[in-house]
C-alpha cells in the first residue's frame, strides 16, 4: 500500500498506550489496531483530528505517501 | 433482533421441510403408480396426472408400468426437481447468515449468483430432459412405432430463463452492496 500509517511510532513516541488513544478518541481498540496495521480502507476527518488532538501531531506525522516500485 | 432475522427461522425451517418433503413425494408416487391409489381424488390433485406427448395428453392412471418404465419415470422426476432441490440448498443458506445478521456478504451475492444459474439450468436442461424421460415411460409399452422421445423449450421455460437473468442481475447488485459495505466496515 502506497499510504503508510505510522500511528505505532506515534504512539511510541509520545508514550501512549493504544487504549488510551481508544478511550481518548472514542473508538474500539479493534477498530484502531485496524487503522494500525493498515487494513484500514478509509479514515474520518472526525477520527483524524481526534488522534492529533490527542498525541498532539500533525496529519502528516500519522499518515505517510511512499511511492510504489513497480 | 431484526425483522429480517426473526422472519429467516421461519424460512429456514419452511426449506428444511421441503429439503424432506420433495424426495419422499417424488419416492411416494413412484411407489403408487400402478396402485388403485393413483386414481383416488385426493392423489389426483395432489400430483401431474397428465404427461404431454406428441399423441396428445396421457393420463398417468391409464398407463401400464412395468418395473423399466417406472424407473424411467422416476428418473425424469428426479431430473426435473434437481434444480429447485439444490435452489433450496442455496436459500437456506442465505437465509442462515440473515439468521446471523450478515445481510450483504459475499458469500449471498454468489448464492443469488447460483441460484439464477439454477434457474437457467431448469428451463433449459433439466425440464425438457425430464419431460424427455416422462413421455418416453408413458409411452414405452406403446406398439412399436407409437413411442416417443422429445425435447421441447416452451413458454414457462422462457419465463424461468428471465427469472434466471432478474435474479443474476440481483446478485451483481447484492455483490456491489457488499463491496460498499466492507469499506464502510474499514472506514474509521
């Protein structure tokens, strides 16, 4: 998949544990380890801004573009 | 609980008594066919008491069987009742994961998928080929030159070959809805 989600290294190093993002946000821990190990088909504005509100980041420093070799 | 989920018990338990019912009837008239039975009011109603051959219309009562014309009868009825056998097969099938919930799987698309395939495969295979077997065992103990084998594509055929198409059709939208609602799913 060309869009990373680098939510893990995020969470490493503000030092937040995954249930707190949860609890924080308002979504399932299923749901989050979704958009963790990027199964995620799609994320909300809603959701996105929540995360950042939280751990304090940039859109950016969840999401990553790297390009596909072919 | 849903409607659609209290509704698919009594469905699944409505296929489950044909899944039984079908063979035993098809087993039942075999079984009566040369019996004083086979004449009384209640069995006349209850079964096709005529088979249409190229002399006109035979009345199964006034046939005489012989055990090689019965079997010849029983397979024609097995041929024909396959499809909507199978069919059943499939419905309880989509009715267990509406049972569950699960209303736009997959696994449903494919199921309307086959069971339109099913509907082809009747009009087109299985009834001319079961008339087929019906005509030639009534007519098998005709002098020779009065027995008959014909394949004929009717009417009701053609109806079942565009139930067949409506319901494929169905399927390629149940598929789309599934698509949509396993990114709705993967959206967070």
């Amino acid at each position: 998949m060309s869009i990373i989600i680098n939510l893990d290294v995020m969470l490493a190093k503000k030092k937040v544990k995954l249930q707190d993002l949860a609890e924080a946000v308002g979504i399932t821990i299923q749901n989050l380890s979704i958009l963790k190990t990027g199964k995620a088909k799609a994320i909300r504005f809603s959701t996105l801004k929540s995360i950042c509100d939280f751990l304090e980041c940039q859109p950016g420093d969840i999401l990553e573009f790297k390009k596909e070799l072919l | 609980m849903e409607r659609i989920q209290k509704l698919s018990i009594y469905f699944i338990t409505f296929f489950n008594f044909l899944i039984y019912l079908l063979p035993i009837s098809i087993i039942f008239e075999w079984c009566i066919l040369n019996t004083p039975l086979m004449k009384s009011v209640i069995i006349e109603n209850l079964f096709q008491q005529y088979v249409q051959t190229p002399l006109g219309f035979v009345k199964l009562s006034s046939v005489t069987w012989t055990p090689l014309t019965k079997i010849i009868k029983l397979v024609g009825d097995s041929i024909k009742i396959l499809p909507f056998f199978l069919s059943l097969f499939a419905l309880k099938s989509i009715f267990k994961n509406y049972l569950k919930g699960d209303i736009f799987k997959f696994t449903n698309a494919y199921q309307y998928r086959y069971l339109g395939l099913l509907l082809f495969l009747d009009a087109l295979i299985a009834k001319p080929i079961g008339n087929m077997f019906n005509v030639l065992a009534v007519t098998l103990s005709n002098p020779k030159g009065l027995r008959y084998i014909s394949i004929t594509i009717g009417t009701p055929s053609f109806k079942a070959l565009f139930c067949g198409a409506i319901v494929i059709v169905i399927s390629w939208v149940i598929l789309e809805a599934g698509k949509l609602n396993e990114e709705r799913k993967l959206t967070i």
